[in-house]
C-alpha cells in the first residue's frame, strides 16, 4: 500500500463499477469532454483547417467536441475557421511541452494567446524546478500565468510521466490547484509515459482534498496515449466515483486523444 494511493483500491473500483456503467452513454460523455489537438512540428494553415474538419461529428447529429488545441501562432487560423463558438480555443503556452524557459518568456507567450482569443491556455510546469525542489518558484510560475489568463481557463499540465512517484504527483497538484490552476493536466503527451490511471486517481484525491480546505471544486484533464473507448472508460469511472457523476461535464473533466474520437464515434454507431 502507497502511503498516498492503495492501487488495490482503484483497481476494486473499476472491476466493480465497470459492469454498471451504460457504456453507451459512457461513450457519449466523453466525446463530448474531448479536446482535439494538432501539435506537431510540421503545422501549418491547411493541417488546422483538417483539424477542424475532423472535429465535426456528422455521423451523430448534436453532439460536439469539447474544444480544439493548437500552437500559438496558429490560433488565428481557428479564429477564421472555426463556425460553431460552443467549441472551445484552446492554445499551449509557456514554452509548451519542456517549461523550460525564463517565466517573462511564458508570460509573453500565455499573453500573445489571450490577446489574440484563445479561450483556454494550456501550460506546462516547470519538472526540472520541481524535481530540484523548487516548490516555490512552480507556485510562482503558475500564480502569474493565471493572472495574465484573467478570466480565461488555465490548465497545468504535471507531466506524471516525469515526476517519479505518486507523492511527487499529489505535491504537484496541489501546487497548481492552490496558485490557481482551473484545471491539472496529466500529461503533453509528448514523452514516452503519459496518463495512467494511478496518476488520475492521485490528482482526483488532490482535487477533493482542495475542495475541503477552500470549498471550490476544480477540474482535471486526463491526456497522452489514450485511443480507445475501453481505456477512456477507466477514467470515467474513476472521476465519477471522486468527484461524482453529477460533475461530469466539459466544465470540469477534459480527456485529450485526437486518435479516441472515431473510436468513441464507432463505439455508439455500434451501440444503436
């Protein structure tokens, strides 16, 4: 047993809940918290344009996409392109997937993507500080990241795959959470290890531990080798179980897997 997490437990969750889920609606929930994303190092205008494209559900009437994530310099492009407002303009920031920069470097980048009317900002802390023990200075860079998203929603990414233990996870997450943090993000999904069901359940527990001290419910994001419905389901259960049912809405759970869409799409067509 973890002195912060009984993997027993969660494992006995799943097995147990796993057979009274309405899978179907199960499916549709999540399509409907999933954030598309093109982030790769040969964008360009015509790959976003296809990102919006693919991000329509024509095959089931009504349902859409939580939101659509692309670099900075890219944010126009969904500006111009993107009809439906419902969806949500999501940009990576602050030196986006290392955090690897002096903190008036992100700032300016967080800055250019509000400005320039993105919706949501995604960042990424800082694991070399972290791991160095830099607790305060983490604190700080995302404090004043949230000050320039203003009334925008920032999420912190903890990259679980790099923190090295489930206390360091915890420690991350209630960092982000207490400087400001709308959301904590598991991982870029740009390194080898990225969510794992173990590092959800660490950051639901700092989520619920928030919410007693301050009263304020904050919301989490689970990314990074997700595709397919099976997988995502454990992450359905498990925030539902924590943060309740009643809770699972784009509002406070993100899932982020560009390759989960068709898969969830074929899911419910098969459903039917």
């Amino acid at each position: 047993m973890n002195s912060i997490l009984d993997t027993n437990s969660i494992d006995n969750i799943l097995l147990q809940e796993k057979s009274k889920v309405n899978k179907k609606q199960a499916a549709i929930e999540c399509l409907q918290c999933l954030d598309l994303t093109s982030l790769s190092s040969t964008d360009n205008q015509e790959s976003i344009k296809k990102l919006i494209e693919n991000s329509k559900i024509k095959e089931l009437e009504g349902l859409k996409v939580a939101g659509l994530c692309v670099y900075p310099n890219l944010l126009s492009v969904l500006n111009d392109n993107l009809i439906d407002k419902e969806i949500k303009k999501i940009v990576v920031a602050g030196y986006f997937p290392s955090g690897q920069n002096p903190i008036e470097l992100k700032i300016n980048e967080i800055k250019f993507a509000i400005d320039n009317g993105a919706e949501e900002v995604d960042i990424v802390i800082n694991r070399g500080l972290f791991l160095a023990g830099e607790f305060d200075i983490v604190s700080h860079e995302t404090s004043r990241s949230k000050e320039i998203c203003r009334d925008k929603i920032l999420k912190v990414i903890l990259e679980v795959g790099e923190l090295g233990s489930f206390e360091n996870i915890y420690k991350a997450s209630k960092i982000s959470l207490e400087a400001g943090a709308d959301f904590i993000k598991t991982s870029t999904g740009k390194v080898e290890k990225g969510a794992d069901i173990y590092s959800f359940a660490i950051m639901l527990k700092a989520i619920l531990d928030y919410k007693d001290e301050t009263g304020v419910l904050k919301s989490i994001k689970a990314a990074g080798g997700i595709s397919t419905f099976e997988q995502v389901l454990d992450y359905y259960i498990l925030f539902s179980h924590f943060l309740g049912k009643e809770n699972l809405n784009s509002k406070h759970f993100r899932i982020g897997g560009s390759r989960l869409k068709e898969n969830l799409v074929q899911f419910i067509l098969n459903q039917a």
